[in-house]
C-alpha cells in the first residue's frame, strides 16, 4: 500500500513537506513518543520500531508501524533517517510495567523459537544421515517436541501481544 | 547448484543449515552477522543468501536495505522467529524490501530446500 492508499496524500505532496510536513499527520497523542523512541534509536545506532496514528486527509486516523534506521555518511554524521511504514493493527497503550511484561515477553518467545529451531533442524539432519531406524525414530520424537515447544512460544507471543 | 551464504548469529542453527545444504550439493559459506554477510557477498557472490532477520549490530532488514542500494542480483530468503515486533511483520517487511521467500522458525527442512528450488533457475 503506497501512500496515497495508506494516507490519501499524493506522494508529493509530503516530499520534502511541501505541501504537508509529515510530523504534522502524527496523532499529538503519540507525537512525544514518537519522537523518544525514533531518537532513541538513532543516538543508539539501531534500527526503531515504532507504532503510532497517522492522520488521513480526510481526518480518520489510520495505525501505522515505521521500521527505519538513521543514514550514517562516511564520517559518522547522520544525513537522515531511512524508514518504511506500513499499516498496522490498532496497538492500545499500556501502561509501562505492562508494556515491559510484554517486551520481556516477546524477548523470551523469539528465544524459545531460535533454540526449537536449532533442535528441530539438528534433529532432523541427523534423521536424514541417520543409517537405523531407531535413531530416526527418536529424531523424529524430538522433532515433534520441538514443534509442541513451538506451538508454546506461540502462545507466549499471542500473550505477549495483548499485553504491549 | 548454487552457491549459498547461511546468516544467522544462533551458530548450531546456522552450522545445521550449512550442513544440509552442503548434503544437497551446494557450495555453502556461513556469516555469524550482518556486517560480516555484506563483506562476503561482496567478495564473493552468492546466488542465494540466506538470512536472520533479528541479530545483534546489523540485522537482516539492514542487510536487505543495504544489498537494495547496491543492486544486488542476490537472491534473499529471510527467516526469523520474531523479535520485539511480531515476526510475520518483520518478514513481511523483508519482503517489502526484496526477499524472495520468507521463512517463520522453526521450519522443515522440506521448506528450506523448497524455497531454494523455487528461487533457482531450472
């Protein structure tokens, strides 16, 4: 979805605010926020993931999620920030002990995907060498533990969604 | 068969992946980062790349953006088993910025051979 799908704007008419000046369109209740965690980012040298509510021409607000990273020159100096916002689901605020739950929450369940990824796929590369049937047979057992502690993270990330 | 860079910074994974692939008959190189994948694909081309979305300094949605500018012809599969945002939103964002196939962790390695049949010319 381009941006005259996403907002009704012509893409030109934001450019370099011509017409509109981008910071404008963000909802003043996210604004401050906004703002925190984009420079929060840039100062630390890593990409933001933001979600906030852009302002439509027709005044309806829209959820957006902006992914960016800030554009380092040569020496070190930031020449501007690169970004893509695409739609997203309506985020509802937390408070900040939740929204921490939830960050913490996720944190554990991409952990717990990276370690099932690892043991389902060793298990299932040794079932594949594997010369006897026994050993793919417990290969397969752990494969099927892997996809159950998978189908738990899962679970957490759908938790951890609610909560942040 | 082609030649293949594994990027992912979970090593027993990567090594894994590495290995499979070597066992399907690809010529299959292996970087622990993103700064590291950009220095390889550089030197030395890869048809496929195969990519973590979430790691530590320079992740794979900064690796995408870089080979973008670039021009890169590499052909990027992007895996992830989500991060601090949901992981379908991070590998549709891969998507946006040039991956051929995404992959949610953990998956078959059918899916990973799959994916690669797909993206290489017959």
């Amino acid at each position: 979805m381009g941006c005259r799908g996403l907002l009704g704007f012509d893409p030109a008419d934001l450019s370099g605010s011509r017409l509109v000046a981008f910071g404008s369109l963000i909802h003043p209740e996210d604004a401050a926020r906004v703002h925190t965690e984009v420079e929060e980012g840039v100062r630390e040298g890593r990409p933001f993931h933001v979600w906030y509510r852009l302002k439509r021409v027709n005044g309806t607000f829209v959820s957006v999620h902006e992914a960016g990273c800030a554009i380092v020159g040569p020496r070190g100096t930031i020449s501007g920030i690169e970004s893509l916002v695409v739609p997203a689901p309506t985020r509802p605020l937390r408070t900040p002990e939740v929204e921490e739950l939830g960050r913490a929450a996720r944190q554990t369940a991409h952990d717990l995907n990276n370690t099932f990824a690892t043991i389902r796929t060793t298990a299932e590369l040794v079932s594949l060498e594997a010369e006897s049937d026994s050993v793919a047979a417990d290969m397969a057992e752990i494969m099927a533990a892997a996809d159950r502690g998978a189908a738990l993270a899962r679970t957490l990330r759908q938790l951890a969604a609610g909560a942040a | 068969m082609a030649r293949i860079l594994v990027v992912d910074d979970e090593s027993a994974l990567r090594r894994s992946l590495a290995r499979y692939l070597v066992r399907l008959g690809h010529e299959v190189q292996e970087a622990s980062d993103g700064q590291e994948a950009l220095a390889r694909v550089a030197v030395q081309a890869p048809e496929v790349l195969i990519t973590d979305i979430n790691m530590p300094d320079t992740d794979g949605i900064e690796v995408l953006t870089a080979l973008r500018k670039q021009g890169s012809a590499v052909q990027v599969i992007a895996m992830s088993g989500g991060g601090l945002v949901d992981k379908r939103m991070l590998l549709d964002t891969a998507s946006l910025l040039g991956a051929v196939v995404t992959l949610e962790k953990p998956f078959g390695l059918d899916a990973l051979r799959d994916a690669i049949d797909s993206i290489l010319p017959r």
